[in-house]
C-alpha cells in the first residue's frame, strides 16, 4: 500500500521490528506512524485508533492482521490458558480494533465524508479441519462472522468489510512447519502453485481492498493460498 502512495500505520508489540518495517515503508516517500500496540489490551486499541487519526488525520482502511497461533498434542491436551490466549490477540483484538476504526469512519460519514475498508485476516483454518488447532480455527470462523456482520450494518456509510484466508504462508507463525521435512514431502506439494506463500503475495490484495477499484466488493472472503483448498 505504500509502494501504491498510501501513508501507513503500523502496530506491534515488537518495537525493534516495528522501526524496521517503518523504515523500509519510508522509502516509498509516504508517511508513516508507528505505536506499540498489544491488541488484546483493549484500552491500547482504543488509544492507538485515537493516536493514528491525530497523526494521519484519517482512517479510511484498517487491516486487522495480528494473529497468534498455539496448536496442542490434541485438543483433550489444549489447556484454558491457551485457549484463552489465542482469542484475546485473535478474536477480540480484531474486535477492538474493527470497533474502533468503525467508529472513526461512520463519524467522518455524518460530516459527509463517506467511505471505508474493514479488513479480517482468517484463514483457511477456518473452513477446514484445523486438527489441534481448535482455538486458533474457533477465532478465524469469528473472524469471517464478524466481518459478514460489519459489512452487512455499515455498507449504507459506503464502509465494505472483507476477510482475506491465507494458506501456507512462510511466516515466524510457519517456521517449524517450513523446517519439517514431512511437510515439504507431503503438503507443499498439494499446492497447485508448488511452493510456500510469500508476504509479498498480498500485496495486491490489499492494494484492491484499499482502493476505489474495490467500492462494491463486501462481506466476501477472499482465498490466498496458491490453489490448495480446491486441489
């Protein structure tokens, strides 16, 4: 979205890599804030939503993107303490920060100003069997229900909703199953496109969902995953 002239805001909990990725948005020539967010605190989405408008001065796409996983031996093994953990950065840090960005766009829309992106990140997870993964896949169906219900109240602000679901994506979250000579033997090889999905795969994706080329597209789900779930 930079590369493509949009100015960015980039939260995380890891500030050495926020001030890396910042640096590296800065040499597309747009501007760029930063803040140390932990979304499963929500008082820190709220503040970080407020900080972002006052610096930007607008809001018109917000990509709900942070997500952990924490699979089990089984789901019997699965602790609440996991389970709990999952949803608070998975579920309801997507909540907050929908909320929030929601509640900035449909103020600038009582003053005229009509029009806005709600982004989910799911994932296949959530419309396959994600064995011992039952957290994580309980939070990404919620994701998709709960963009379906954005976009289907605040389409009449001209605000559109849509969850993008990742396949394999070689990611920090992946490394271990990258690592696995098992995976490489039997579940790469099922992607159609033969090979890991790259970051750099959604970039155009989120360049669409951002953009006017995007204005009647809501309440979809979008499958990013080199042809897997079909194969």
């Amino acid at each position: 979205m930079a590369a493509s002239g949009a100015d960015v805001a980039i939260w995380g909990t890891n500030e050495e890599k926020n001030a890396k990725a910042a640096e590296a948005l800065k040499a597309h020539g747009t501007k760029v804030a930063v803040r140390r967010v932990d979304v499963s605190n929500e008082q820190e989405v709220i503040d970080g939503v407020e900080a972002t408008v006052a610096e930007l001065g607008r809001i018109d796409t917000v990509v709900a993107n942070a997500g952990i996983g924490f699979g089990s031996p089984s789901f019997v093994d699965m602790t609440t303490e996991v389970y709990r953990k999952v949803l608070a950065v998975n579920l309801d840090g997507v909540f907050w920060t929908l909320r929030e960005s929601a509640r900035h766009m449909v103020e600038r829309s009582k003053d005229g100003d009509k029009g806005g992106s709600l982004v989910g990140i799911a994932s296949l997870a959530a419309i396959e069997g994600a064995a011992r993964n039952q957290a994580y896949a309980a939070t990404k169906g919620g994701v998709i229900s709960m963009i379906k219900a954005c976009a289907s109240e605040y389409g009449r602000y001209n605000i559109r909703a849509n969850a993008i679901l990742p396949g394999w994506i070689a990611t920090d979250m992946t490394s271990q199953a990258q690592a696995a000579p098992a995976f490489a033997e039997k579940v790469i090889p099922r992607v159609p496109i033969r090979r890991w999905g790259e970051p750099e795969d959604f970039g155009g994706m989120a360049v669409y969902l951002a953009s006017d080329a995007s204005t009647y597209t809501t309440g979809t789900t979008m499958i990013i995953d080199g042809g897997y779930s079909m194969f």
